[in-house]
C-alpha cells in the first residue's frame, strides 16, 4: 500500500467528484457522498503517519514515473515530514467543509460539492508532488474551483470577490510559470530534487536565478497573503461558502515558501529574509489594528488571519531550526483553528442572518455549546499556554528574540497581545453583555449533531496539541532540507552559503 497511498490519496476525491456529477442533485445525495469521499480520503491520509519512518532523510511513499517524454515531465509525488501532517490537514479540513457546507447549501448542491471535491484533489497535489511542472498544475488547478465557487456561493457580492481573487492570485502564476521554464531550459529537468542540486552546485548562472527565485516568491506571498499584498483576503473572507474561505488562504502559500523557495533557492531566500522579516513585522501589527476596529466577524478573521499568518512567515524567513519547527507546525494550528471559528461563524450566520457584530450580544445563555466552543478556539487562536496556539507563536518568537532581531520579536509580541485584545472583545460581544434584539427576537437553537460532531474532536485536538506537540513535531523535524552548499559553491556564493551553515541557521 505504501507504493500507491499517495495516488489513492489524489484519486479518491476526484473519484468522488465524478461520482456526485454523474448522480442526480436530489436533497441531501451530493452532500453524503461528498462527505463519504472526504471520510474515505481522511482514512488514507492517516495511513502516512503510521507508516512514516522517523528519521528517514529523503522523501517517503515516493512514485517517480514518466508522463510526458518531451518536455520530461514526471508523474513524481512523496512526502516528507513537512508535506505530511498538510496532506492529513487537508483531509480533516474536507469534512469540517463539508460539515459547515450541510445546511448553508441549499441549492446547486451538486455543482458546489463536485468543485469542492476537485478543490481538494488539487491542494492534495500541490502538497504531494516533486516535479515542479505537476506542481505548476495543480497550483493552477486549485485556483478555478475557488473562484467559481465564491461567484456563484457569494454572500452579497459574490462575482467581484471571485474576480478580485482570481486576478491577484492567477497574475502571478504568469512570472512563476516562466521561472520553471527558465529553470527546465537551462537544466533539462522539473525534478525538485534535481534543480537543488543544480542550484546548489552553482551551475546556474547567478544573476537570472535571483529573478527566478523573486518569481516564486511573489506568487507564494500573494497566496499566503502578506502585506501589502492581500487585497483579495477580506472580500474573500466575507463571501466566500465557509467550506472555500477556510482553505482559501495560509497554507498553500506557506508550504510552497517553505518547500519551493527556502528549499530551491536558500540563498537568494537569505538574502531577501531582512525584507520579508520587515513585511512580516509590518502585517503582523496592521492585520491586528485593522481587525480591532472590524464590525463584521467575517472581515475580523480575515484581518486576524493576515497579522498569524504573517507572523508564520516570520518564522520561516528568520531562518533557524527552532523557528522553522515552530512555523510548520503553527500552520496546523492556525489552520485547524480557523476552520473552527469558520463553522462557528457560519453557524451563527445561518441562524441568525447576519454578520454584523453590534447585532448580538447575550447568546451565551441561549446557545451554550456554540459559546463554549467559540471560547476554546479563540482562546487557541490567541496563544493561551496549554492550548496548540502557544506551541508555534512561542518557538516563532523565542527564535526570533534569540537568533534574528529583538526589535522584530518585540513588534510579534505586540500583535499577539493586540490579538487577545480583539478575540476577548468579540467573545464578550457576541455571547456575554445584556440580550440583544437579535438574540431575543430569533428562536435559539445551538449547534446541529453534525456541527458538534466535528468542533468537539477539533476542541480536544487543539489540547493535546497543545500538551504533546512533540508527537507532531518529531515528524515535521524529518524533513527534506536543500543540499549542501559547501560542494562545487563558485567563490560569489562561498560566503553566503557559509551564513546558512553557522550557529542554528540551516
């Protein structure tokens, strides 16, 4: 099972998606068999840590097969541990999507869940994949079902955030698709494994392979996003369906800075880190302003996304073990947190019709679950010790006071204080306080079986990350780094590859 794990994990959802267009759209049919496709798929997803060798250098359950002979383009996918645990995210993440999705879809459910199954096939193989054209693909492919989705699933003004989303994400493919090319050009290959080599032996001409790196970056940070480049992030956030807004931004642009250009280009990424500190700095502390003064829950997340997950790219840019180790893994939690917050959000829009925070106030009486539950994520969300949240931020932070700039450590710090400021205020506004018209006048129902079917183990696992991180970070330490910079380093690269060797920076 090892040798096609990793392509049953791409072919279940697309399986499923065939499936749910070929049956008729009548009630609940596409939704179970998305949801049974998502289940199905989260099973096989699990099979990679069980079977993952701790420990292993190189790439595990790894399938390497020629597609195309000319260009050469491989069938080439496996993982490592810091492609893992975002192959077993987004199989979790499918049925809180398809959960939240339940009763928000009410009409064309089979176009919505077939396209969301298609979503998921192409963020399984932009995770997966080793050759950069397969790669390019499915990067591509992950942004269609999106945009169509939020067109067409729009809150109030659905088309223009689709065309906004797809304008600031696809245009940057544009620079990116040209780099591989440039790359394949000069090396005859897409493998990955292959142009580190390359890169790292020198044998690429310098100058071109800083504008090659400075494509690859430029797409992933607009993906992620970071400032000031998320324009798309808010009106996405507010009319986006929940199950497309919550794998809509982070980790697929993270995972791909963290593989596609640390990995690729380490130093060209080094010697552009002071500025993608300073961004990060700057995100981390403007996402967090701009949510305190938000009056709708949607735009608030959308800001409080902006300043966490600026603060992952800090991690990663600060290049040390420590912080990198802290970045992957606050991925997980951020994610995993927000898609709570996102069904939790839903579930309060589908009740009470609205997203207007001045709305509520006094719920927590009426719809105790839903309280409970919105006080366990966003005490995550802002880092409470014990909780997953702390993990991450606290590695990001202590190896960026330590290893990279006080003064940066200082700015992450207060985003993160701004961060409990704003969640603190928004549960005493939604769920404590005097009982609001709103609240009065609409009859109270907490959250569905299903809702608390997944919040629930999303709420434990959230401890146990917290408590035992070490169960996830023992594997995402197993990791493919770039190789060595010392062998066949022409003398304009020897210096800066030594930088990348010294003290605690790879």
């Amino acid at each position: 099972m090892n040798d096609s794990i990793l392509t049953l994990i791409l072919l279940a959802p697309l399986a499923g998606a065939v499936l749910v267009t070929l049956l008729p759209d009548r009630g609940k049919l596409p939704a179970w068999i998305a949801l049974l496709t998502s289940l199905i798929t989260f099973v096989f997803t699990l099979h990679l840590p069980v079977h993952f060798v701790h420990g292993q250098s190189g790439f595990q359950f790894e399938i390497d097969r020629l597609w195309i002979e000319n260009p050469a383009i491989h069938y080439h996918v496996g993982i490592d541990g810091l492609s893992l645990w975002m192959v077993v995210l987004v199989g979790l993440l499918a049925i809180a999507g398809v959960v939240a999705s339940w009763n928000a879809i009410k009409e064309r459910r089979k176009t919505f869940y077939s396209l969301f199954l298609v979503q998921q096939t192409a963020m399984y193989g932009v995770f997966i994949s080793l050759d950069l054209m397969v790669y390019y693909g499915f990067w591509e492919l992950s942004l269609v079902p999106m945009a169509i989705l939020i067109a067409m699933y729009g809150r109030k003004d659905g088309p223009k955030a689709a065309t906004k989303f797809f304008l600031f994400t696809f245009i940057p493919s544009a620079p990116l698709l040209v780099a591989i090319l440039w790359l394949y050009e000069k090396t005859g290959t897409f493998d990955f494994a292959q142009l580190q080599m390359y890169v790292a032996s020198g044998a690429l001409p310098v100058a071109p392979l800083y504008w090659v790196a400075l494509a690859f970056l430029f797409a992933f940070a607009v993906k992620v996003p970071i400032f000031p480049l998320h324009g798309w992030l808010a009106d996405t956030f507010n009319e986006a369906p929940v199950a497309m807004a919550m794998v809509v931004a982070g980790k697929l642009g993270l995972y791909s800075m963290l593989r596609f250009h640390v990995g690729l280009f380490p130093v060209q990424a080094r010697h552009i880190a002071p500025v993608m500190i300073a961004l990060a700095g700057i995100g981390i502390l403007y996402g967090a302003c701009l949510a305190l003064v938000q009056r709708d829950f949607w735009r608030l997340l959308a800001f409080a996304a902006l300043g966490h997950l600026s603060l992952i790219v800090l991690g990663i840019y600060g290049f040390t073990f420590t912080g990198w180790d802290g970045a992957i893994y606050q991925i997980l939690n951020n994610e995993l947190i927000d898609a709570a917050l996102f069904v939790l959000f839903g579930a309060l829009e589908l009740r009470y019709l609205t997203s207007q925070i001045a709305a509520y106030g006094g719920l927590a009486g009426k719809v105790p679950q839903t309280a409970t539950l919105f006080v366990i994520a966003s005490l995550a969300m802002i880092g409470l010790p014990m909780l997953n949240g702390f993990v991450g931020e606290f590695l990001i932070l202590s190896s960026t006071f330590s290893g990279v700039s006080r003064g940066w450590a200082i700015v992450a710090t207060l985003g993160v204080i701004l961060s409990a400021a704003y969640m603190l205020w928004l549960i005493q506004r939604l769920f404590y306080g005097p009982e609001s018209v709103l609240a009065t006048s609409k009859p109270a129902t907490d959250l569905y079986f299903g809702e608390l079917a997944i919040l629930w183990p999303f709420a434990v696992l959230m401890l146990v990350m917290g408590i035992a991180p070490t169960a996830w970070i023992t594997i995402i330490e197993t990791r493919s780094g770039p190789p060595s910079l010392k062998t066949s380093v022409p003398s304009t690269q020897a210096g800066q590859s030594a930088a990348l060797s010294e003290g605690s920076q790879p």
